[in-house]
C-alpha cells in the first residue's frame, strides 16, 4: 500500500477548458510558466528532482535544454492557455535496439493549484496515444513512495508495480522509498 501522501489536494470540480500540447518550441509565456510551476512544485515539495528552488536562468537553461535533447519528448498541460502542468517522453537511445520496445514516463507533476481538474488524465492520455502510434510496446515509470496521488493515478490507468527500492530518494537525512511500474501497450 502508499503510504499516507499528506499533501494530497481535495478533490476539485472538473473544468472543461484543459489542452494538452506537446511542445517543440517554447513561444510566448511557456518559459515562463514552466520555471513558475516547476518553483511552484518545488516548493510544495511534490513534483520535480530538486529539493530547493534554483536561480531563475537555471530553471531556464533545464527547459530550454529538455528541448535540445533528442531523447525528450516534452508534453505540457494547460488550463485557460496557460501552462499548469508537465510531462516528458524519454526515449530510448538508438544504440538500445534491445529495448526500443519500451519509453519512459518522467517529470510528470501538476502546479499544486491547478490539481484535481483533469490535467494529468489528459496528459496520460495523450503519453499512451503518441506512444503507440510511435510503436511502443510499454510504458515505464517510477514514482517516490509516498506520492499518493500520482500512485492512484497510474494504478487506475493500467500500471503494474514490478518493484520496490527502499532507498529511492534521500530528503533531510532520510530515505524515502520508489516504486517501479510499468504498462503493455499492445
Ligand atoms: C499526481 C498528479 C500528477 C495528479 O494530477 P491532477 O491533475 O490533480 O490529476 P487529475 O485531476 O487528472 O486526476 C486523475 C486521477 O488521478 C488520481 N488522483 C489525482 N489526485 C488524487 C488524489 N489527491 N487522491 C487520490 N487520487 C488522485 C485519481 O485516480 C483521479 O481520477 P478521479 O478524478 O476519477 O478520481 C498531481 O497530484 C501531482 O502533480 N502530484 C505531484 C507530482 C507527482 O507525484 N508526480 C509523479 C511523479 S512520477
């Protein structure tokens, strides 16, 4: 079982206006918007890798560079045109002809004020179309203990968990556990 993810949001109203893009370049508010919920879900201590909030040009130069990488594919949520959450596609390399069968689901969070509208099944939905259409076979991911949300979420959508780490990721001196999930596609 999760373990209790305290910081979980109640569960809001659906709102109709949710897009999903996948972005190829970043125009308008877009840099902006993702340096913003990235502090957002920093902050909120859910959501991304760092544990404190960088300088603003280093946010920068990680969006930028995400759309440098030929491996990453980048998905964005938003609500009202503006960007409130994200995901990435990370492929694999072309020497890794033994598992090409398989992509991996990673940096996947919604800013803490936008949850609860749908955003992330949108985003999901969108992973496995352009996942299959590029021939996946599965979908792999893992995901921090504790994130109970994000748990129910993968579960309700199809992921199975093959294994556990009790030493996934290190927050003040402590070890927190992951988990590691995948999906068949077809
Ligand atoms: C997990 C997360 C992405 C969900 O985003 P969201 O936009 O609020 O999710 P949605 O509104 O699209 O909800 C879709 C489903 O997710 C699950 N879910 C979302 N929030 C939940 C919560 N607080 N408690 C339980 N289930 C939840 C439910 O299955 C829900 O379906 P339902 O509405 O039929 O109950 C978001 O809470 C988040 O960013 N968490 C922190 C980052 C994280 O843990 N990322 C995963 C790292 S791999």
């Amino acid at each position: 079982m999760a373990q209790t993810d305290s910081s979980a949001p109640a569960r809001k109203p659906r709102r109709a206006n949710v897009q999903i893009d996948r972005l190829d370049e970043l125009a308008g508010t877009d840099l902006a918007d993702l340096c913003e919920i990235t502090a957002e879900a920093i902050i909120d201590g859910e959501g991304f890798l760092w544990i404190k909030v960088p300088p603003l040009r280093v946010l920068e130069n990680y969006w930028k560079g995400v759309l440098l990488v030929p491996e990453r594919s980048l998905y964005v949520g938003r609500l009202d045109g503006r960007i409130v959450g994200t995901a990435q596609l990370y492929h694999p390399s072309p020497n890794n002809e033994a598992g090409a069968f398989a992509v991996e689901l990673t940096t996947f969070f919604i800013a803490p004020w936008a949850r609860g509208h749908g955003v992330a099944r949108g985003i999901l939905k969108r992973l496995f179309r352009e996942a299959r259409q590029r021939g996946y076979k599965n979908i792999d991911l893992h995901v921090r203990a504790d994130r109970s949300a994000a748990i129910a979420l993968f579960e309700a959508h199809g992921f199975e968990c093959w294994g556990e780490k009790p030493r996934y990721a290190r927050l003040k001196g402590r070890y927190i556990g992951g988990r590691y999930y995948t999906k068949q596609l077809g």
